[in-house]
C-alpha cells in the first residue's frame, strides 16, 4: 500500500511540474487504485524506482488517471492504475 502512495505523490509532483505549479501546494485526494498487483517484497536498503504514466487527464481538470510500475534492480515489484482529484487550496 505504500508503495501505491509513493505513486500517487509522484504522479502529483509531476502533474505540478508539468503544469508550472511548483510554487504552489497541489491537493491530491486518492479515488480508486485499479488492477493493483504486488509482485515481489520491497525491503529496507532497496531502490525503488518509479515510473507514471498519465492515462487521462488535461491542464485544468481536476480528475486524472495514472498507471504506476514500481520496480528494484529492474525487477518488478508493483503496479497499479489509480485516479486522483487534483486541486488547488482557497
């Protein structure tokens, strides 16, 4: 599961990166996690790389949808689909 949100908080840095917001605090609310399957144990001293990939979502909307592929020495370790509401706070 926490890998699943070091997805998540990836995918907002990056749309935040993406969308010139970095100088500002983007929300990020989890909606669903999707086809999540877990293929091998992460443990303490391994490097976890991560990689996202936005499957919809568009400057100005608020919800998005992600894949994720989390992996250790090229290894698979995880992978999941998962939607986000994005906002801004007033």
């Amino acid at each position: 599961v926490t890998i699943v949100e070091a997805m998540a908080q990836t995918a907002g840095v990056m749309v935040g990166v993406a969308l010139g917001l970095e100088d500002q605090r983007l929300l990020l609310y989890f909606m669903s996690i999707d086809k999540a399957k877990f293929r091998r144990k992460v443990i303490p001293g391994d490097v976890l790389e991560l990689r996202i990939e936005t499957l919809r979502g568009k400057p100005g909307g608020k919800v998005w949808k992600f894949g994720g592929v989390a992996s250790v020495n090229g290894e698979m370790a995880a992978e999941a689909e998962f939607s986000a509401m994005m906002d801004l706070p007033s």
